[in-house]
C-alpha cells in the first residue's frame, strides 16, 4: 500500500514539474513560431523597402515605418490619457475616497477593464467618432485620436487596479510619521505614499502602455485604418494604421507562405519582442524593488 | 507667517484633492453612461427570438443563438486546456519550485505570455494549430490558443491563492506523517478552491470577449449549421458584433446594440459571480 | 530505565551559516517526561525537529552523527521519514488547527495513513479526547469547526491530534507559551498521564515549568549540552556553573 502511494506520489509529481515548466514552452514554441514564418521576410523584402515609409501590400510595398509610427502614436497619445487619469483615479481611491465609496467604484473600474475590446471599438464608431467628427470639425472621426482615447480607457482600469494596490501595500505608519509631522494629507501623499508605492505604479503604468500597444480591434475599428507615417502629434487627428490592425485586417487574405504572409508574421515578431522588452523592465524593476524588502504587487 | 502658510497648504490641498475627484469622477461617469446607453438601445432587441433563434436575412433579422453557443463551445475548449494545466503549474511554483534561476525563468515566462498582443496569439495559432498541425480553422485550433493565453492568468491567481493559506497548515500537516502532495490535496488546495474559482472565472470571461485570437483560428461569421464537432468552425459573440458592427450594410442599429448588450451581461455576470464567490469565501474561512 | 532514543554526536549546520547544534550526546529514557531546556537559540527546537526529521524542510546545510530510535538511525537516507513522524508526534508552540471540524482535526493523520476502517476514527478520537483531557469539554460537538475553540482547548486538540496516530514518542515545544495558567496545568497534568504510555521531550516556556514535569532534563546553552541530570537534582543543585546561572535567573 506504501509503495503504491509512493508510486502515485511520484507520478503525480513529475507531472506537476511539467505543468510548472509549460510557460517556458509555451513562450519559446510562439517565440520559434514567429521566427520560423517572419525572418523569411527579411531575405524575401529588402532591408531598405522593409523600413520604408510605404505600405501597399498589393503593389509589393512593404514599408512597416508607417505602421509602426501608427501604433507608437495611439500608444503614446493613450498614455498620455491613461497615466495621469489612472493614477489619479488610483490615488483618489486609494487615499481620498471614503472605503464605502471606494468599495462601490472599484468594480465599475473592473468592470471597464473587463469589456471586451469589440465593444469598445463598437462604442467608438457609433458614438466617440461621429462626435469627435463633428466637434473637432474633422474629416472623419476615425482618426489615431479616437484609438488614442479608446486604448487610453482600456489601459487604465490595469493602471488604476495595480497602482491602488501599490498604494494601498504602503504601511500605515509612514503615512502617520508624516502627519504627525505636521503634513497635510495631500503632502504626504506626493511626498511619502506616491514614492514609497513608485515601483509598483510604475508597473502599472507600464503594463497598462503594454496592453495600449498590444490592442487590435478597437484600433482597428476606430483609427482609419490608413497607413500614413505620422510625423507628430499633430497627426493625432488623421487616420492611422497600427501594427497590430494590419495583421488583423490582412491576415486572413493572404496566401500561405507567400511575401505578405512573411511580412505579416513579421510584424508579429516585433510586437513580440517590444512586448518582451517592456516586460522584462517591468519584472526587472519589481524584482529589484523586492530585494530592498519592500512589498510589491505586479 | 504661520497662519499664511498653513491657508495656502489648505488651500493646495483643496485643489489637489478636487481635481483628483473630478478626474475620477470623468473616468466613471462614462462607464456609467455608456452602460446605461447600451442597455437603452440595446434592450428593444432582445427578446427570447432574439436569444434563441437563429439569423436571418443575412444576420440582419432573427437571432444569435450560434454566437452565444459557439461563445460557450469556446470558453469550454478554453476551459478543458488551461484550467488544469494553469493550476498544475501553479501549484508548482508555489508548493514545489525552489527559489533558483530555473523559477525565474518560469516566471519571466508567464509575465511575458500575460503581455503578448492577443492578435500575436492568432498568429502563433494560425501558424501552429491550424496549419502545422492541420486541425484546419476549427473550435480546438482557436481554444487552444485562447488557452495558452488565458494560462498566464489562471496560473497567476491560482499561486497568489495557494500562497494565502496559511504555512503552519502545511507545516502541521507534514508532521503528522503526510506527504506534500497529500497536504496539498487535502488541505491546501480545498482551502485555497475559492480564490482558484475567482480567478478561473475572470480568466475564461477575459476569454470569451476575445476576438483577434479566434479571427484565423476558428471564427467564421455565417454558418449554416451548429458546429457539430470540434473540427468545425464556429460563429462566436464578440466575432459577431465585430462583423456586423463593420462589415455588414445597413445592419439595423438595435440588433448591433443588442449584440453588444448581450455581449455586457455576459461580463458584468461573471464580474458578479466572481465578487460573489471571493465574497462567500472571506465569510466562511476557517483561518 | 530503557532509553527510547540515543543521539551520538549530533551537529547541526544551518545554510546561513549559523551553527545549532555541536556534537550533542543524549539520552532519552523511554516513558519518562525529558525537558531541554535553557536560553532562545540554544538549539531545543531544532533537536525535537531532527527527531521527525522535520528539519528536511528547513535550509539545512550538514547534519552529522546519529540518531538512534529503538536502536535504528532515524538520519539515515533510507529512513521512512512517514512512518517516524507518525512515531514522533509533535506539538507546536501555536495552536495551529487545521481548517477543519473538531474530528476532522483528529481524523486527519488517520486518512493520511491510509486508515479505511471508520470504527477505528471514532475509537481514536474519543481515546485521544480523553487522554488530554478534553472529552468533557467537547464530546457533544465534535462537528463544529475547531477554530472556534478557546486557546487552550485549540492547543490540547492539537496535542490531541498527535495521540490519535498512537505515536511512540510525543515531542512538545512550548506547548503552553501562549495559554492562561488554568490551560497551561490541564496540558501538564495531560503529560503526567501521556508519559506512563509515551516518552515524552518537552521545551517548556519557563524553568518553572522545567522543574515541574521534568524527570530528566537537560540544559543547552549556544548549541551545547551543557549539563544533564534527573530533574530533582538539576534544578536544585546544578553541577555546572553555567546552569545555575540560568536557573537562578541571572542571564535567559
């Protein structure tokens, strides 16, 4: 009977080490994947005509400049957006707002958080675009503003959950000491609670960008879908093409293993490591954070 | 002196603190009001017709009965893959792994498959499932791959909710002569059961409303039929509304809206359901 | 008096360096209550965790010597680790119920064994109710959860707990530390009873409480034994200076 126990013991604990070890499979067979199918664009397409400024796919013009201006600047005009407006929200509920309050606004924050992206985009075409048409007097409302502003609602219900527990992990006795300094409350908060907490809400905030630049559908229905570079932020109300929505829009017409399809996959790749890069800073600033002893929640 | 200073600080204050309420107060009130504008438009749509009957007219009369079926079809293939691998893993990592290289690169692994592009993910899928492995464009292609992203989430809930039972539990449990697998079914798992469901269920909603990863992987928009096995395709709900809201002329607004309503008690009901059992869990808990 | 268990030169080293236990040769006679006692960090807790091999969870760096159980080296690889913490009983200086019922609590080490028969659970938990002399308190409401017992109810279910498995050898570490005087002399009245079927070791909370229920016991101080004698000599009349020091309070 021990025996048999110690049998199953085993058994089920191997597989347990397996499970444990499947993200690392996981990231490496998409890793591989995106390799496989995307470098061959860089033998097929000329380094120079790859990053070019022109994307017109039919007429073989792979430029991905414009796309990627696209996606940088609805990620940077959502962030502009986001981080103020998030952490705002975070500190508000985190040191201003009465815990009643505060238990009643936080699901609704979740609850954005929580809508799929479709609808957003939904939302965008029906009503922000047609709006932002007519009160901007622009040509047409589906422009990188309007990406901008959807990707910078669904980026900070992620800033707003992640700061506030950030905000919320920092001991009430430094909040104390600073009071009993005689500091009001808005001081200690810009000088004690917002510092003590600056690693995690700089995750926040990172990942809440991460999640901007990853968005399709809402950018794909919201900003025009035109391949332009942008040259500034003035080009924030024309359309634009991200990343992300010309894989979407184009993947499903494309020959198997033709250019396109390469390109296609390439973009993908570089997604990829822009999100790697982001996240491996993220972990790296939190993984610091924790060896000064000091509590984190990513 | 003292009194200036301090009416100015007051006043800093007063500021700082009204501009963060109006901020907040800008961030919510959309949601409130776009929650309550879709529920207006979309309400006059539903029906039971709506909810049970099949398309018509080109999607643009009758009802979504396929969407919201191959929407379940879905969440259950995504269900099947990730649950007990993501729970598994996380019982690794928070029972078994020793705190070495290996497990940060465990780690690392899942921060970056939380981050990946959800339309990256339809690449991978598209790439792997549907074409290398030929499962065609099908419900298990596109839930495999709604797995693989919905795991870093299951897994990262799952850990924070084994890590919450209490250590002396297992310490105890240990000396009296249990093994740690036994502890963990016996003890640590059946405590930490609730913070698990909570995060399963927020992970399959985030699943569900999903659609750049279903778009080359399994999603069709008109079918003829239900799918009869998981090598079909399938129409699926968040697909839907996309096409219908982009793709299809003159698309009565009431049936987008209504989609799109359908789409919104979907999420605030697992959203309740979650709060709800997190909710019985802190009452009954036993530690 | 037969002893139970013999330790030959046992050293204990610690991963982070710190030593605990430095060739350390004791005896425990068999059915008789052992105390070690003497000042934090001498090393008592981590002997009881040796004797269930409880320290394998611990960042142990090197353990030597021997640990003889009825004359088998319970260090040894081959040892059945299981089997001797269901031998070696422990009780932690915390009450620590599991989140279960009150039975559920004495049952437990029965359904890690394997234990099928169910006329054997309900045998075992009123022979173990009984024998910490908490039957009376909770015979009627063995269903309830067990946090909702009063401290020293908690702590006596645990003792409880480990005399359902019908181990050999109980091991206590500062069973009462946290308990109110009335709790604190129920649990030592309870070892007075345990130790005519069981050896029982004990790291008591005071020297008080070391002269109370000692038959033997044994002074460390820093990871050494220092001193070792029946317990109506050691408290009384000390050999080493160092142990009178302590007994008479003057350092701990």
């Amino acid at each position: 009977m021990q025996k048999d126990l110690n049998w199953r013991e085993f058994l089920i604990t191997r597989l347990i080490k397996f499970s444990g070890y499947s993200a690392i499979i996981f990231v490496s067979m998409i890793f591989f994947f995106l390799l496989k199918e995307g470098l061959p664009a860089l033998s097929e397409v000329p380094l120079g005509d790859l990053f070019s400024t022109r994307w017109y796919p039919i007429e073989s013009y792979y430029g991905i400049l414009p796309l990627i201006s696209g996606s940088i600047l609805v990620t940077v005009g959502a962030g502009i957006i986001a981080v103020p407006f998030g952490i705002g929200v975070a500190i508000y509920l985190a040191e201003i707002a009465p815990r009643w309050l505060r238990n009643m606004l936080k699901p609704l924050v979740e609850l954005l958080g929580g809508l799929p992206s479709v609808v957003l985009g939904f939302l965008g075409i029906l009503i922000l675009s047609p709006t932002l048409r007519v009160t901007l007097d622009l040509p047409t409302g589906l422009t990188a503003l309007s990406g901008a502003l959807l990707l910078g609602g669904i980026a900070i219900p992620t800033v707003v959950s992640i700061s506030e527990d950030a905000l919320d992990a920092v001991p009430k006795s430094y909040r104390d000491a600073a009071l009993a300094l005689g500091a009001t409350r808005w001081q200690t908060i810009w000088r004690v609670t917002l510092p003590a907490a600056r690693s995690g809400v700089l995750t926040a905030v990172m990942l809440g960008v991460g999640r901007s630049i990853g968005e399709t559908m809402t950018v794909m229905m919201v900003t025009g879908n035109a391949p332009i570079l942008a040259k500034g932020l003035g080009d924030l109300f024309s359309p634009v093409r991200t990343m992300t929505a010309t894989i979407a829009a184009e993947m499903g017409e494309v020959a198997n293993a033709s250019t396109h399809y390469h390109v296609l996959f390439f973009i993908g790749l570089v997604l990829f490591l822009i999100s790697l890069a982001v996240n491996m800073t993220a972990s790296a600033i939190v993984f610091r954070q924790k060896k000064r002893a000091e509590r984190v929640l990513s | 002196m003292n009194k200036f200073f301090t009416k100015n600080r007051d006043l800093t204050q007063k500021l700082g603190f009204s501009l963060l309420t109006l901020m907040t107060l800008m961030t919510i009130l959309p949601i409130i009001a776009t929650v309550i504008y879709i529920i207006v438009q979309g309400a006059p749509a539903i029906s039971w017709t709506f909810i049970s009957d099949f398309p018509r007219e080109g999607m643009r009369e009758g009802g979504i009965i396929p969407a919201i079926i191959g929407t379940f079809y879905l969440t259950l293939g995504t269900a099947i893959f990730s649950v007990p691998l993501g729970i598994a893993a996380a019982i690794y990592l928070s029972e078994y792994a020793p705190e070495n290289k290996a497990t940060r690169l465990i780690r690392l692994a899942i921060i970056n498959l939380a981050g990946i592009p959800s339309v990256v993910y339809g690449l991978f899928g598209l790439g792997l499932f549907v074409l290398f492995l030929n499962f065609g464009t099908s419900i298990l292609a596109a839930s495999l791959t709604l797995s693989i992203m919905t795991l870093p989430v299951i897994i990262s809930t799952t850990e924070e909710a084994l890590r919450a039972v209490p250590q002396s539990f297992r310490t105890v449990s240990i000396s009296l002569g249990g093994t740690r697998w036994q502890t963990i079914r016996k003890t640590v798992l059946p405590q930490a059961l609730p913070g698990i469901i909570t995060g399963v269920i927020l992970g399959l909603e985030r699943a569900a409303g999903e659609t750049a990863p279903i778009l080359f992987t399994g999603a069709a928009f008109f079918l003829p039929r239900l799918p009869h096995s998981p090598f079909d395709a399938t129409m699926a709900l968040p697909y839907h509304l996309f096409v219908i809201s982009t793709q299809v002329p003159e698309m009565p607004i009431k049936i987008q809206y209504g989609t799109a309503l359908v789409l919104l008690v979907f999420v605030i009901g697992m959203n309740a359901l979650a709060t709800f059992v997190r909710g019985r869990a802190r009452a009954k808990r036993q530690w | 008096m037969k002893n139970k268990i013999v330790i030959e030169n046992l050293t204990l080293q610690y991963s982070d360096g710190t030593e605990s236990l430095n060739g350390i040769n004791l005896d425990i006679p068999a059915n008789a209550t052992t105390v070690l006692f003497g000042p934090a960090g001498g090393g008592k807790s981590s002997i009881l965790r040796c004797l269930n091999r409880l320290n394998d969870l611990a960042d142990v760096e090197k353990v030597t010597g021997k640990i003889l159980l009825d004359g088998e080296n319970i260090l040894d690889l081959k040892t059945d680790v299981i089997a001797l913490r269901r031998k070696v009983g422990m009780v932690f200086a915390r009450p620590v119920v599991l989140p279960f019922s009150i039975r559920g609590n004495l049952t437990y080490g029965l359904e890690l064994a394997g234990e099928k028969r169910k006329s054997r659970y309900a045998e075992a938990v009123e022979r173990s109710l009984k024998l910490a002399a908490l039957w009376d308190e909770v015979h009627d409401r063995l269903d309830d959860p067990a946090i909702a017992l009063s401290g020293g109810q908690q702590q006596r279910l645990c003792l409880a707990r480990s005399i359902a498995l019908e181990p050999e050898v109980l091991l206590l570490d500062e069973p009462t530390s946290g308990l109110d005087p009335i709790s604190t002399s129920k649990v030592e009245d309870a070892l007075i009873e345990l130790k005519k079927q069981y050896t029982v070791i004990l790291v008591p909370h005071s020297v008080q409480q070391a002269a109370r229920t000692s038959d033997y016991a044994a002074f460390f101080l820093e990871g050494k034994l220092i001193e070792y004698a029946p317990g109506t000599e050691i408290f009384t009349n000390p050999k080493k200076q160092r142990t009178e020091d302590y007994v008479m309070g003057r350092f701990g």
